[in-house]
C-alpha cells in the first residue's frame, strides 16, 4: 500500500518505538482516514457540523495519537479544513472544528502560504533541539555537515539564545 505524505512512511520520532508502531499502523492508515473523513461529513446538516479530534476519538473509540495523525494526514491533502469554530473537548480545552475541505483549492494553497514567523519560544527550542542532535550525532562519531553548523550558529545569534 502506498503512503504519499512523510517521504513515503508513517511519520515518527525516530526511536525503536515510535518505528515500530509507524510501521504497525501502515497498512490500516488509508482506511482510518477515510472512516474518520467519513465520520465529519455525516456531520453535515445537523444542528452540529463538523468534529474535534477529541470527538472523532470518542465516538470511533480510537487513540489520541491516532486519530490526531490521520486529521492532520486529511488536512494536508486538503480534505478537512480548520472551519474557524472551536467547541470544548472533554477536558474543557477549546480544540479545531474540523469540516469537508476542497483538495483542489485547501491543503495545496496552504502549504504555497509564507509560514507564521515563529516565536521567540519556538525558536529558542528549535535551536536546543538542534545543537540536542548535533551533540548526539557527535557522540555517535558521526561528522556534522558544515550546513548545518552553520544554520544553527545563524538561528542562535539571529534570535540570540544564549550558548549552552
């Protein structure tokens, strides 16, 4: 079966665990994705349109991690879209009222979209995670591409997170 977003595979954290449940969850992905796409357009017409992935969870009984992977699958071709609205979830945090989308025009037009300029936040974890991974490669005897020494040396002093 073929997985067109990620490269190709299940997205994952690259460790043992996280590989081993992408790869668990491969050949059941296309069809939760479409009994999730399912489930929000028989929302349509009703007094409540649309679904939260905590509602998408609850109703089809599936794991936040899950559900959570195969929204965001369905929102990247452009099949759901973000309506605007939001309802609680069952902790009483407002989440995404997800509804159909158009693939011709939502997803496609999003990704051409400048991204949001990141956080002083943001980027200061941005800039821990890679100096994290450039430490790790290290360990591991591994060279670092000056590339990539160099775009960290740059995000660090644009957005001045101190040396660690």
């Amino acid at each position: 079966m073929s997985y067109d977003l990620y490269g190709g595979f299940p997205p994952h954290a690259r460790t043992d665990t996280s590989i081993d449940a992408a790869d668990s969850i491969i050949d059941s992905i296309n069809e939760l994705q479409r009994t999730i796409l399912a489930f929000i357009l028989d929302t349509e017409g009703e007094d409540v349109t649309g679904a939260t992935c905590d509602e998408i969870e609850e109703e089809l009984g599936l794991k936040h991690q899950t559900a959570s992977a195969r929204v965001r699958e369905l929102s990247q071709r452009g099949l759901i879209v973000d309506s605007g609205d939001r309802r609680p979830t069952r902790s009483g945090r407002q989440a995404i009222v997800w509804v159909r989308g158009d693939p011709e025009t939502d997803g496609e037009a999003d990704r051409g979209a400048p991204a949001p300029k990141p956080s002083d936040m943001e980027m200061e974890v941005a800039v821990k995670w890679m100096r994290k991974m450039v430490r790790e490669e290290k360990q591991r005897g591994n060279k670092i591409p000056g590339e990539v020494v160099k775009l960290g040396r740059w995000l660090a002093h644009v957005h001045r997170v101190p040396p660690p």
